[in-house]
C-alpha cells in the first residue's frame, strides 16, 4: 500500500485513532515497543510482556479464541489493560511475526 492509497484512511481516523497510528509509527521506527521486551533465552526470544514470561503470541491466540481484554486480564492479574494494548499494537505492526509463532504452537 502506498502512502497517496493511505491517506483518505488516516485522515478519516478519529482524533484517538490518530494518536494511536502516530504512536505505533513512532514505534516502529525506533523499534522500542514500551512494555515489550525480546529477551534471548527467554521463550525462545519471543516477544513478551515486560519482566514476563507472557509472549504477544499468546495473548493474540486468546483473543482469536473468543476471550475478552476483561477475561484475559483475570487470567493474568499480573498483566494490565495497558499491557494488552501494547501487545496488540505490536502483533499489528509484526502480524507475520505473530502469525510464525502461533504457528510454531500449535504444531508442537
């Protein structure tokens, strides 16, 4: 997709969603996604929730599975709703990423 095919989107995005891509984009450029961590030796180097063993991959595979951020949380109290929004901002920006490791899981 090109910039000029982008933009009628970006500009039809509510102030929120504008704050959000301008976020994710900052992201990406500098690769530091707050609260996610790549830690080598530490599932295998996925990507993780901050100080966790908990990888995005999972909490992605949660969401397709039905369960709600509330739900989720529950599940993991160590985890909070802010942790849940950067995962999924960053299974968004690395969906192949995401899709390989889901993959990975359910073939083992």
């Amino acid at each position: 997709m090109t910039l000029k095919e982008l933009q009628p989107q970006l500009l039809a995005l509510t102030p929120e969603e504008k704050a959000q891509a301008i976020q994710l984009l900052a992201q990406s450029l500098s690769n530091i996604w707050l609260g996610i961590q790549k830690t080598p030796g530490v599932m295998g180097g996925e990507a993780c929730i901050r100080q966790t063993r908990i990888p995005v991959w999972l909490l992605v595979s949660y969401r397709r599975q039905g369960a709600t951020d509330a739900r989720i949380l529950e599940g993991h109290p160590d985890l909070s709703a802010a942790d849940l929004v950067n995962a999924f901002s960053y299974a968004e920006a690395y969906p192949d990423e995401i899709e390989i490791a889901i993959q990975k899981q359910e073939e083992a």
